[in-house]
DNA sequence: CGCGATGTTTTAACCGGTTTAGTGGCTGTC
DNA sequence: GACAGCCACTAAACCGGTTAAAACATCGCG
C-alpha cells in the first residue's frame, strides 16, 4: 500500500471521472446526476481522501484559520485565567469546521503592529480576534488598512467596522459593590486596571456611579495594572490612608489575591478588618483563605461565540450582529463580611 | 496604485527576468549572476514583494508552521503558569522564521489522539512539541506513525525517535527537601501529581530519595493532580493523620497556594506550625502570605529551546541532539521556617 | 575554427485543488 | 428532420510559487 496522500486525481481516475466533477462533488455543487455524486464520494472514501488544505488555500485564497494575537508581556500573561479558556472555546468551534488557530505572542508597542501587519502580510488567516480592547484602540484602523476582518472583544469606543461579541463587565461590578453595601460598608475602595483598557475603565465607571447611586464617594480609586505585583502596591497605598477603607474591589482576581496577601502581611484579618472582592473567578480564588468573593464570567463561552461570529464574518455575510453574552455573576465567598464596628 | 499584492511574475517582469530567476534568487541559489541578484531583490524590494506562503507550502509540501497540542481540561488550563510563558518563548523563535504557532486544545483521552491526527492530516503543521509527557507516552507511536516529527518537553521513559529539550525537574525538589531538613523538619509529606505523568513521578521520586539519603522516611505521598482542589483535598487528608507533618512539599504552586489557604482554614500559621513550598514559582507565590518558598524555572527559555530543536528536526538535519536546560532553583520566601519545638 | 566546458538564464512541468468555458448527448418542438 | 435548449460532464486555465531540464552565451583550448 502506497504511503503516500490520495489526491483529487486519484479519487477522479478511481470514480471514472475528471477532476472537476470530483470537486464539484465534494463542494456539493448542482449540476451533478445524484448517482455520480454517490460514485464520487464513495471513491473518495475507500482512498480515504481529505481534499488538501494547502492546494485549496492556493486556488480559492483562504487560509481556513484564524488568528489570535496576544499583547502581553509574557510575565503577566502567565497566569491570566482568561485565555487559555478563551482559547478552549475558540477551539470547540474550529475543529469542528476544519479550521486552525494561530497564535501569535508579541510584546506591547512597535511589535504589536508588527505582528498584525505579519498575520496579515503572510496571509495565516483569514480574520482575528481583537482582545484587550483599549480606547481608541489603533489597532481598529489598523485591521481596516490590512483588510483583515475581525471581531472585537467587547464594544470599542470609537466606531468600528467589526461586530462586537460582548461581555459586559458592569453588572457584575455593580452586584460586588451593592453586596458590599449592603454588607454595611461606606468606606470602599477600588483598584482598578490601566485606563488605556476599555474593560478596566468600564469596571471603575461602574465602581463609582454604584457608589454615586448610594450617595457616596469612593475612598479612593488606586490605578494599578492587573498584575499580583501591581496589586500589593495599591493595597499598601490604601492601607496606609490616613482613613483607610474597610472593602476594596479589585479589577481583576490576581490584583485581589496579591492583595489578601498585603493585607494579611500588615496584620490584617480579612474579612475582620478588611473585605475584599475580586473579578474573574480564577481557579485560586476559591482556594485561598478565605475564599475570595469575586465575579464569575464564562471565557469558554466567549471563545464560542466569538469564534462563531467571527467566522461569519470570514464567511463574507454582511452585517453581522454584535452578541451579548450573559453577564458575570457575582459569586460570595468568605472574603467579604460587614465592616469592622 | 494596484492594491493587490504583487506576485513572483510582477518582480520578474520588472526586473525583465524569468519567474525561475527570481525564484533563485530569493532563495540564494548558486547559478545566478550577482548583479542579476542585485537587480531582481532591487524590483522585489520595489513592489514591496513576499513570496506567498500559500504557494510555497503547497509546492515544497511545508506547512511553515509548528503545532503545539495542549491535552488539558480547560478549568485546568486555566491557571497553569506554564504554557503562556512557554508560548511565548516558542513565538520568539517563530516570529523570526515566519512561522506560525497552530495551538490545538483538546480534552483529554479519545479526542487528545484525533487532535494529533487532525493535525497531520490537514497537513497544518511541520512539527509539533509533545508536552506533559506520560510514562510509555501512546502518542510517540502516534506520531511515529502519522510521519509528524516532534520534540519531547523532557525526556520519556520508553525508546523515543525525537530529541528532548529537559528541564531537569530533580535538582529543584532535592534542593526544596535539603532546605527543609537543614531547617530540622523531619516529618515530611509530598502532595504529588497524577503518576501518568513523567515530570509528577519525577518530582515524586526525587522527593523520596532525597529524604532516604537522610535516613528518614516521609510522612505520606498523596497524590493529587496538580488542581488547587485536589491541593485542599490532598492536604486535609495530611493535616488528619494522627501524626501530621512539619512540612509539605508540593509539586506545583497551584496545589501549595490552596494547600497554604487549606493550613489556614484549619486554623494553622504558615510557617510557625507548618512549612509549605511549591514549585514553578507561578507570579502569585511571591505575593500570597506568607509568600511561598518554590522552585523558578524558565518556561520562556523552554520555549525557546525546544522551538530551535524542533525546527532541527524539522529542516531534516540527522541526530539532532538533547537539549539540557539549567534545572530550576530553590525560592526560598516565608513559608517555610523551623518546625515548631 | 570547431569543440567541449562552464556559467547564466529560460522553459515548462509540477504541487492539488477550483472554476470557467465548452462539448456531447438527449429531449422536445415545429 | 433540423434546431433550440437543457443537462451532465470534461478540458484546461488558474492560484503563485519551486525546480529539473533544456537552451543559450561565452570562453578556453587544441
């Protein structure tokens, strides 16, 4: 038995026909008897014959794969939760449709367009996700310029030509600051991610018009930048307040977790003393001590719906629908409790 | 101005030679005239021109791509500090080449070998990296097999046809072990990781001996699967022996920073009555209280290394050699101190 | 001057699909 | 019985590169 892969001549000279009513077959064009189509397919499947992706990719200018670039330092990235289950969802739609996923790992800055720019020019793909939205995110134009279609994690600010898959971070946010208020709280503060993102600046927004709501004026918003290092830092700020808070919500669960750890190292009992609530629930969050009253998102189900989206876009279908997904959900652990008497 | 991307043709015509010369000389084949070259990257330069890969890969059959194939369940992933980094190591040598990464997530089992299959039979990459090695590894038949070559992250027990780029994970658990005895623990207990895997029973072994050499034999081994809710689980059950341990060793951070808030729901300080160390020193072992004492390796590098020998192995060069990385060194932070008198 | 050797460049086939134009057979109609 | 019209299918060009073989100069040498 021949090694080597049947091709579309093979399957054409088994079935007694030429190559092109192979691929007509294949591609389920009219035009063909029924009962040739049957013989087709049947040849096909005794040589066991899967059409080339390289050779169509050729012929009909696709890749059949989609790209997704990740502006990270690598460091941060490490232990962000949120895309190796993005990915994982991504993933459940491509394999089903043959397709593949390209990754590409740049540094912020110069390298950033680059690697946009090499996506496109080396034509891997035939779209890509645009995560970690920033305001006036350049990358948006950017896309238009390189004609890459895309989809866009979360609304961007400015118009945009892409459909959007959203996931809004509001409503989770604004379930941990009336969770506090209502624990008792008045003194709360926030740690919140670089203003240049679109989620962390949503996440503060609804921090303070919560508050605003209630009537009351956050303590502080302490600006940090996501990571556990960042975390530490702004926690020690606001304990060091001259009228430190009794509740701090953090924008995200590394920050939060990285700040039970300050907290407790300045002698702290959470939530004796200090409440504290995250964003995300990663993996750890239920398994520090105490457990950490955070906001639940699905990423997998992000990933599904984006990659679905997204492939509609590909698929040349005009006006896609953006998609909301169903928001965070709050989830109370023992991190939070009523303020200190 | 012509927005499409110009082909070999349009270099060659302008340069008034034949696509064959270009061809030559793009790929710095003897037999060309230098001024010829000259002129021919000259035009090339011009018109801003880059071979299509589509149309290289499918005439020299190479995908220009390598493929990493993850087996994990998705909440696993999650937090796992290694792959980003990891990744991001394997793109920097990428990048440079112009290939791209082709990541596949697949749950664990049946569909773990379809991925593999897929892989080879759409033909979308060259070469893929075997991770998370497990002892008598089904998939190196497989990829034997399937004619895909690889390279192994760490070196499997059976005969292996590919190279291994090792990070040898013994040195670091002897040097966790030798810091605990030197601070006069003599009740020792391991958390380890699934024995399937290499890299678990590795740490595992090393564990043992390392305390044999003492003479002293260890509390218990519990195995866990390196979740933080197997670590809580794992630890509970250490914590309950009518003898419990000094310290615990466990064979990734993310099982000790759930064991660490585990020793504290039970109402343990860490360290004064019980020591606790990690390994793979993830970004929030530093920063939980009190930090964790670990094991630092370099997953960037990691990547990196195996990248280079895959790509050897790749480019057809024969005995590509084992690549031995410096093994990863002793953290020592706060969560380990002398055992209570 | 004729010949082979050497160096340079072109020609054309090939990779494995898709797609357009075209061909041949059959039916229906006047 | 000739012709239009339709159906089912084939032939061949095409996507954009690579590459083996052929062609063409140029030169050295007997």
């Amino acid at each position: 038995m021949s090694k080597e892969r049947p091709t579309i001549a093979d399957v054409a000279s088994r079935a007694g026909v030429s190559k092109g009513a192979v691929s007509f077959a294949l591609n389920g064009r009219p035009g063909l008897a029924s009962a040739t189509v049957d013989k087709i397919l049947a040849a096909a499947d005794e040589l066991g014959w899967r059409p080339s992706n390289r050779a169509r990719s050729l012929s009909v200018s696709k890749a059949f794969a989609l790209g997704l670039v990740i502006t990270r330092d690598p460091a941060v990235l490490s232990s962000d939760p949120f895309f190796p289950a993005f990915i994982a969802g991504v993933e459940s739609v491509l394999s089903a449709r043959g397709q593949a996923l390209v990754l590409q790992v740049v540094t912020a800055g110069e390298e950033e367009e680059a690697g946009y720019r090499r996506l496109a020019q080396d034509a891997r793909v035939d779209g890509v996700f645009l995560s970690d939205l920033r305001h006036d995110d350049p990358r948006i134009d950017l896309l238009v310029e390189l004609g890459l279609p895309a989809v866009t994690l979360n609304r961007p600010d400015g118009t945009s030509p892409f459909p959007a898959v959203i996931l809004d971070d509001r409503p989770g946010t604004i379930a941990v600051v009336e969770h506090l208020l209502s624990l008792g709280h008045r003194r709360i503060a926030h740690v919140a991610g670089p203003p240049a993102f679109v989620h962390a600046t949503a996440r503060s927004t609804a921090f303070v018009s919560t508050l605003a709501a209630a009537g009351i004026e956050p303590v502080a918003i302490e600006t940090s930048d996501f990571t556990a290092a960042g975390g530490i830092d702004a926690t020690r700020r606001l304990l060091e307040l001259p009228e430190p808070p009794t509740a701090i919500v953090y924008a995200n669960d590394r920050m939060a977790i990285a700040g039970l750890g300050a907290a407790q190292a300045a002698g702290l009992t959470v939530p004796d003393d200090l409440s504290i609530a995250g964003f995300d629930d990663s993996e750890l969050a239920e398994y520090v001590h105490p457990g950490l009253t955070t906001v639940r998102a699905d990423p997998f189900r992000f990933g599904e719906a984006a990659a679905q989206t997204l492939n509609q876009v590909v698929d040349g279908e005009s006006d896609v629908p953006d998609v909301e997904l169903p928001p965070a959900q709050l989830v109370v652990r023992r991190s939070t409790a009523a303020p200190p008497a």
